[in-house]
C-alpha cells in the first residue's frame, strides 16, 4: 500500500511539473461551446454543463455580445493561457482574432492584455499596414502601447513581414480586406490618423453607404468629410 501511494506521489509530480511547464501558445481548450450567463467590463461568463467558465475577451466581443439573453447559445474560440501561479481563458468570435492575438504574443514584451487592447483596436490588415508604414503615432494612441512598445512592435513586425503576412492570412481575414475600395481605405487610414478608434470609424463609413447621397465613387476626401459629420 506504501509502494502505492508512492508511485501515485511521483505521477502527481511529474504531472505538476510538466502542466507548469506550458507556455502561452498552449491551447488545452481551444473552444467552448456552452450558454450565455451575465457579462462584465472585459470578460464574459458560460456555463458548460453546470461549469461556468470566466473568459477574457476584447471590445469588439463585448460589443457584440452586450444584448445577449442569459441561456442563449454560445461559442467561442478560446486560448488558454497557461502560467506558473494562474490560468486564463481568453475568448474570441472567429478563428481569425484568434491567430492575431496568438501571434502578437509571439512579440517581445508582449503578454495577454497588451494584446488584447491591440486586438481591440485594430484589424489584423490594418495592424500589419501601420506596421509596413512605420505609423508610430497611430500605435501609441491605443492604450498601454507607448513609444518604445510601437517602436519595438515595428521592428518585429517587419524582420518577419513575410511571415506575419503568411500567418494572419490563413487566418481567415481575407474577407474583411476586401471589404473596402481605395478610395475608403484611404479615408479610414485618415480617420485613424486623426486618433479615432478603428471600429467606430468603420461604423461611420458604414453610415456614409447608407445616406442617400452615397456616391460608391466618391474620393477619399469626401468619405472623410462624410464621416467626420457622423463622428
């Protein structure tokens, strides 16, 4: 009996040892699938089968996810950050978010809720074209990114443009670049520019399309104009 629980003293070691050893890139659970319970300033709750799971997660899931009923139907894709002293899940609509967050963890200084605040403010594509574009200013408006984190971003970034390019690409986000002409690209880069947020100026151009004065050839110039009067 003595020999017994010994043996289960070493398997419960090593399994300690080996759990404490994950890094961040660990995805022990990579989806959940539950229903909806009450959500916070920055993270949502969902029972599992009687397991209500706390999940991190960014503006962009708070929003969309605000009106929810309590019991509706849920899922998101999840990374699990693994660490020494604590567990956390962060949570995430698509696959695509996913990938970036995971990926911007990869970045030096990076940890979950600098990139989550990224993640929150930026699409992937626009992220990597500020990146190419050496836009500094733009970088250090989203919150806890200063100087020398955007500075640093930029560099990484860049010495793997290639790879970042190949990574956020398989991520599905295909989609969401062609969703504007030239014209509007250049007009929500202004908006950005002049230090609004990238989902609310989205929204404002999406406003633009819907006024019966929208001309689909309108310059770059007049989308801002449009969307200034909205903002």
């Amino acid at each position: 009996m003595e020999a017994y629980f010994a043996n289960k003293s070493i398997i419960f070691r090593y399994f300690f040892l080996t759990v404490s050893s994950i890094n961040t890139q660990s995805t022990l659970i990579s989806k959940i699938t539950g229903k909806f319970e009450s959500i916070g300033p920055s993270q949502i709750y969902i029972n599992v089968n009687g397991l209500e799971y706390e999940i991190q997660v960014s503006l962009d899931v708070i929003t969309a996810l605000k009106n929810t009923k309590k019991d509706s139907d849920i899922q998101l894709y999840t990374h699990h950050h693994f660490r020494e002293n604590e567990q956390k899940l962060f949570g995430f609509l698509d696959k695509s978010q996913k990938i970036f967050f995971q990926a911007l963890l990869n970045l030096r200084g990076f940890g979950p809720s600098l990139a989550l605040s990224l993640l929150s403010h930026l699409r992937s594509d626009v992220f990597l074209s500020l990146c190419r574009d050496k836009n500094l200013a733009t970088l250090c408006r989203i919150p806890r990114v200063g100087k020398g984190t955007a500075e640093s971003i930029i560099f990484e970034v860049n010495r793997q443009a290639k790879k970042w390019e190949k990574l956020l690409d398989s991520g599905n986000d295909k989609q969401s670049k062609s969703k504007y002409n030239k014209e509007q690209e250049l007009a929500l880069n202004a908006l950005l520019q002049l230090g609004y947020r990238e989902k609310e100026a989205e929204l404002a151009l999406h406003k633009v399309t819907m006024q019966s004065t929208y001309d689909v050839d309108a310059g770059a110039a007049e989308w801002i104009r449009s969307a200034l009067q909205i903002l």
